[in-house]
C-alpha cells in the first residue's frame, strides 16, 4: 500500500542521502552523483561503508528488541531505499503479524518500496515530509494501519542528523513521541564528530554539497532527542556497543544509538 503527495521530481544530479546510503550498502537504488559524493568521502575516509553497515546492523538488533518487549507496530521515518534487510523482514521473522509504515519523501526510495511492498496488506510507504508529524499521522498508510492505542516502535535511525536546528530536531521527536501510547519504544541513531571531528567535518563538508546537508550532535545534544523516555540499558552508546551479538573488531563507528521506553 503507498500513500504518495507532493513528491518531488527526481533529480539525477544532486546528490540524495538515501540513495548515497543505498550504494553504501551494496544496493541499486542510486545514480552516478549518489556514487561520486560517497566515492568523495571514501577517498579520506575509507570507514564510511562501515558506518552504513554498522547503522544497519543496529537496526536489526533494535527491532529484534522491540518484537521481544510486545510491539509489532513499527513506523520508520525516512526509511530510506529498501535495500536487503528492511524492517519489516526483521520483525517478520520474529512475528510474522508485525506492521511497519514507512515514510519517505524521496521519489527513487518511495518508488522503490512500492514495487517492494506490493500485495503486502500489513506494510505501507507513506510519501510525507517527516518534518510534518500532522500530515505523517493523517497519511492512510500510518492511520489506517497502525493503532495508536497500543504500543508503536517508532524509529528515527540515520534520519535526525538531517533535521537541521532550525527544525528543532528534539521538538519533532517529542511531537511523535506524544501521539504514541505509554510502552511505546522511541529507536534512535545519529551522526556525531565527537569521535572523529576531523573525519566528520569531511564527511559534512559533502553532505553540504547534497539534498540532505547533515547536522551532526554531541553525546549530550543527542541524549536531549529521547525527551523524558526511559533509555534502556545499556544507554546511549556508540552504535557498535549497544547489545552487540559478539565484540569481535568492535570499533566507534561516529554514531550514537540508543532506545528510549515512552511512560
């Protein structure tokens, strides 16, 4: 099911976030300016697949947890290309009930996750700006098939970064975060330069050049994103750290990630 408005025309020349995540990950959902900008970052900084790794893996384990604590609702914003390993494959093999709802508004990724979600009643790609929680609430694919009046995992991996200040980032989190019912699990990675301030500062300088200029946030500013939820254990830690299935070339990867419990 996809609920699509006012999508923006695809531009094959600017590069675009999602589809640069995409390539990242060994995916086809990306065009020649998606590869050249990664390939810009790579050449200084040959660990930024690893980084898209590492996000991706997190989200596996972080939606193993929330199927684990009850909840089979999902709602993923900015998705991003449904490249191999999506959400709903995740939940699905722990229950195979779970529904997701996918918001995007990238042309290529809400595409993309049409033709994925085909036939599939119990996952949607809503095409909303995620900056608009009204208009993502009222989106068919989010209201007609999630129930609010029990617990919804929402996820915010690899997408705050690219919510500027202006936008009030912490804001907007605590604006989906009061729609969703006490038990609800608020997921959540994002960028930082406090490992590596050198390489980041390489990695924003693309980005600024792209559709999607990231922001990226110390420890302390991503800690303030979960509000008053109750962080799980282990806290908010590098993204390699939080409940890894083995410790084994374990190394920062420049993203904080964490999962707040809404009381």
């Amino acid at each position: 099911m996809t609920e699509t408005s006012k999508l923006p025309a695809v531009d094959r020349d600017t590069p675009n976030a999602a589809r640069m995540y995409d390539y990242l990950l060994g995916g086809s959902h990306n065009f020649a300016a998606d590869r050249a900008a990664a390939d810009r970052i790579k050449a200084t900084v040959p660990w930024l697949a690893d980084v898209a790794r590492t996000n991706r893996f997190f989200l596996h384990r972080a939606v193993r947890f929330c199927v684990e604590a009850g909840v089979d609702q999902f709602i993923d914003l900015g998705s991003g290309i449904p490249t191999a390993g999506n959400v709903h494959d995740a939940a699905r093999a722990m229950n195979p009930g779970a529904r997701v709802a996918y918001v995007d508004n990238e042309p290529v990724t809400v595409a993309s996750a049409t033709a994925l979600l085909e036939g599939d009643p119990l996952a949607t790609i809503s095409a909303v700006d995620m900056r608009d929680p009204d208009a993502v609430f009222a989106a068919p694919g989010v209201c007609d098939l999630l129930d609010l009046s029990r617990p919804v995992a929402l996820l915010t991996v690899a997408v705050l970064h690219f919510v500027s200040d202006e936008d009030d980032p912490a804001g907007l989190a605590e604006r989906y975060r009061s729609r969703l019912a006490p038990g609800s699990l608020h997921v959540l990675t994002h960028a930082t330069g406090d490992h590596d301030p050198d390489d980041v500062t390489t990695i924003d300088s693309v980005y600024r050049n792209t559709a999607n200029p990231s922001t990226p946030r110390t420890r302390r500013q991503v800690a303030a994103l979960f509000g008053d939820t109750e962080l799980v254990d282990p806290g908010l830690v590098d993204a390699t750290e939080w409940r890894p299935l083995d410790n084994v070339g374990a190394q920062h990867r420049g993203l904080w990630a964490g999962i707040g419990r809404i009381r």
